[in-house]
C-alpha cells in the first residue's frame, strides 16, 4: 500500500490508518507498518527459499533516511548472495565461531507444528485449547493451511515467524474483496499460534505473532435464495460445463462459499458431499 502517501516526515506522522502496510514507492523491499501502538520500518523477502522479515527499527526514531539506506544495503547484501537473516536478522550470531553441534536452533517449523496440532485435533488429545474440531471445521483449517500458509510460513520456525509476515497474507485476501475468509483464517491462524505458544516446550514458540492480528466487523446477511430463484439457477446450470454445474450444485447442497469449493484438494471432495447427510443424523 503506497497510494495517498507523503513519503517525508511529516506525511508519515500524519499516517492513522492502523494495521495497515505502506511499501516505499523507492523499492528495495522498504516497508512501514502502521499498528496502533507503533509505526515499524521492515524489510521482507524470501532468504534462501524462506520468507523471513527484518526490522529495521521504529519511526520516527528511524528516520525516512536512514530507513531506506539500511534497507538499501541489506537489499545489496541480498542481492550479492548473503544471508542477511544471519546478518542483520534473528539468525546465527557469529556462524563462523560456533560449532556446528550448536548451529541448530531447539523448536518446530511452523509445518511440523501444525501437523501436530492438526493431529491433536482429529483425536481430541490436544492439551490445551478446544481438544477437538467438527469434521468440516477441520476441512476448512487444512485446505486453509495448504493454500495460504504451507508456502508461506511452512519452512519457517515457530519463533521466527512475524506479525507482519501474518497480516500480509490476511490483507492480501481483504484487497482481493474475501472479507469473510480473510476473517476465518485471522481466527485459524491465531487459534493455531495461541496453541502453539501453550505447548512452547515442544514449539519453541515464546511469543504469539499472531496474538494482535485484527478480524473485521462483517454485517449479517439475511438474503436468501427463493425456490423459484433456486429453479432458475438449475435451469441455467444445464447450459454449463459439468465442473461449474458440479460445483455450484455442491455449493446449494451444502451452503459452503464460493471459494471454499472451488479451492478445495481434490482428496476432500468426497468429504464435501458427506456433510449433508451428516447434518440430518
């Protein structure tokens, strides 16, 4: 987001939008992210293969300037082939001083740990949190994993991934106009890390990234759909190709959204047709 924006220091002052993300229009991957308790200068990339963010300090303690002149160097840095998680990051200190016994860090990666939870889940044996999940609530958390936060986040350790790097993801989904999903998966995704820092000992997770993540106010909908609206709608289905007709009957049958059934793996599509009948046992 960079639109409507001053870039000098007044005009960052004077930003109030919170939770939001400004890119400097200067590139090298320089960002502010607005809160309501702080405006925080970030640099986010991918860093041999996993997305990984610094940050470069608060504003307007950091000025403009120097936010982008650091953001300039560790980019070069990046660019030439260096780690600069190691470097400027949370990464090793001082790799070349420390054995190799000692380079690997304790915790899960954010895909070790949801599988665990995810396991925990189906046999009710999570210790803390709910201990189980509705089939279909389950459904949703693993297609919601694998399409959002598998390529994400899943390489990532527990304690390395980021509020920002959350908060992208959900507000890519609310500019794209999901509003509903983007709230859905801000409450999976923070049921997922709140657990995650209870079994800490096994996560390594010490604090909750995901803890301050905010989910809209959405007004109810009462609109309904008429049995002749519904005729009219199977009617019109005859004149599709088998998969729109498929999946928009699923979608009548069972009251799923649109892109719960068209982003869904095919190895749950069986699933999907079962919740009809398990809602009238």
């Amino acid at each position: 987001m960079s639109m409507d924006v001053k870039w000098n220091h007044q005009g960052l002052i004077g930003l109030k939008q919170e939770n939001a993300r400004y890119l400097d229009p200067k590139g090298n991957r320089l960002a502010l992210v607005v809160t309501k308790f702080s405006k925080t200068w970030t640099w986010q990339a991918r860093v041999n293969g996993v997305p990984r963010t610094l940050t470069l300090g608060k504003f307007p303690a950091v000025g403009l300037a120097d936010a982008r002149a650091k953001a300039g160097q560790i980019q070069a840095d990046h660019d030439a082939g260096i780690d600069v998680h190691v470097k400027y990051g949370a990464g090793l200190a001082a790799p070349d001083a420390m054995p190799v016994a000692e380079a690997k860090r304790a915790g899960m990666t954010c895909q070790e740990a949801w599988d665990r939870y995810i396991s925990g889940l189906k046999a009710g044996t999570n210790l803390h949190g709910k201990a189980r999940n509705k089939p279909r609530t389950i459904i949703e958390k693993e297609g919601m994993w694998t399409r959002l936060w598998a390529e994400e986040i899943g390489g990532t350790l527990m304690d390395e991934v980021t509020e920002e790097a959350l908060y992208d993801v959900i507000q890519g989904l609310r500019d794209d106009g999901y509003m509903g999903a983007a709230n859905s998966t801000t409450r999976y995704i923070k049921a997922f890390f709140r657990w995650g820092k209870l079994e800490k000992r096994a996560t390594g997770l010490r604090t909750n990234p995901a803890e301050d993540l905010p989910v809209s106010q959405l007004q109810a909908r009462d609109r309904y759909l008429t049995e002749n609206e519904i005729r009219y709608l199977l009617t019109a289905l005859q004149a599709e190709d088998q998969i729109w007709m498929d999946a928009y009957r699923l979608a009548l049958m069972t009251g799923q959204r649109k892109n719960e059934i068209f982003g869904a793996l095919r190895s749950d599509a069986w699933r999907q047709l079962r919740w009809p009948v398990e809602r009238q046992l």
